[in-house]
C-alpha cells in the first residue's frame, strides 16, 4: 500500500473528501517526522514504535570497485514493530501456509 491508496482508503472508511483526508495523513506524516528529526520517539499502541538510532562509523567496502570507504556516523529512523501487529501478521502467514 501506498500514501494514495492509504488516503483512498482512509477516505472511504471515514466518509470524508479525499482532499481532507489527504491533508489529515500529511499533517500526520509531518507531525511524526519532526518529532524524529528532533529526536523524540513516537509509540503507537498496538502498531509499534518508531525511533532515532545512531550509528557509529566504520570501514565500509564500495560494492562495484572493492575499494574500502569510510562511512560517517549517523542517526537513522527504526521502526519496532508492536506485540499486537506481529501476532496478527504471524497469524496470517499461519493461515496462509495451511491453505
């Protein structure tokens, strides 16, 4: 699923215009990327939580010419998924591998 398909959705379940369920998932998606970009995590009960990690540097390998590189440090997004998304995902590929 993507941003259009996730709005269409949204749309439909919430009986709202696209155009404002459009602008609704934006401000959520800003809202949730500056509280990343400042470092704060974010929890969504049920879903997971998604968090800064930093990373320090290394020695990495360039993968065409073998050369090595050194790789800065940095701080990326991580997202952990919650006990409840993974027992239903879980559950599913179950499911799915019986039939």
């Amino acid at each position: 699923m993507n941003k259009s398909e996730l709005i269409e959705t949204l749309a439909e379940k919430v009986n709202l215009p696209v155009r404002e369920t459009a602008a609704v998932a934006k401000t959520i998606i800003d809202t949730m990327s500056e509280a990343l970009v400042k470092g704060d995590s974010i929890e969504i009960r049920g879903f997971g939580s998604f968090t800064v990690k930093k990373y320090g540097s290394y020695t990495g390998r360039n993968p065409k010419s073998g050369e090595k590189i050194d790789v800065a440090p940095k701080k990326l997004p991580f997202f952990k998924v919650g006990k409840d998304l993974r027992e239903r995902v879980d559950a599913a590929a179950e499911l799915a591998q019986q039939q």
